[in-house]
C-alpha cells in the first residue's frame, strides 16, 4: 500500500511525506519528496518529512498512480506530463 500524507496550514505552509506514492502536483510542478517504501514492506520504518509553501492562488493537486498509468485505447500511458499539466 502507499500513501502521500499532508498536513496544509491556513497560511499556506505545509508538510508532507511520503511511502512509495506519487507526490503531489504544486501548479504543474511535482513536489519533490523523500523518497519512502511502501507502507508496510518493512516495519519500523522512519518516513523523513518536507515542508513546502503554497501561495494563495496556488493549485495543489494530488493523484494516484492510476491517473499516471492510465492509458487510451492504443496502450499509450497518461503520464506524468499530462498529469502536471492537470494541475496548472
């Protein structure tokens, strides 16, 4: 299982971390994140944290992998691309 967690303050500051998801999308750009295992793999694992800022008329976006994986009828993948483009 993986998971992104988000903690988003009225001000606009943030922390995140996380487990072998994909990160979220800030105005079409991916947040960077530590790199984490899926949750459960291995237990007692420490998830290291980031803080972020997102500005009043920001867009956060947050997605799963099947948005990503997604594909059409030929086989072609969504991609992260076009997924950042979602969120602008």
């Amino acid at each position: 299982v993986t998971g992104c967690c988000l903690r988003l303050d009225a001000d606009g500051q943030g922390v995140a971390a996380n487990a072998g998801h994909p990160a979220p999308w800030i105005n079409g750009e991916e947040l960077e994140l530590p790199a984490g295992l899926p949750l459960g793999v291995v237990s007692g694992v420490d998830y290291l944290q980031r803080s972020f800022s997102l500005p009043p008329d920001a867009r956060l976006a947050i997605v799963s992998d099947g948005v990503i994986e997604a594909a059409s009828a030929s086989g072609e993948l969504f991609g992260f691309a076009r997924t950042g483009a979602l969120s602008t």
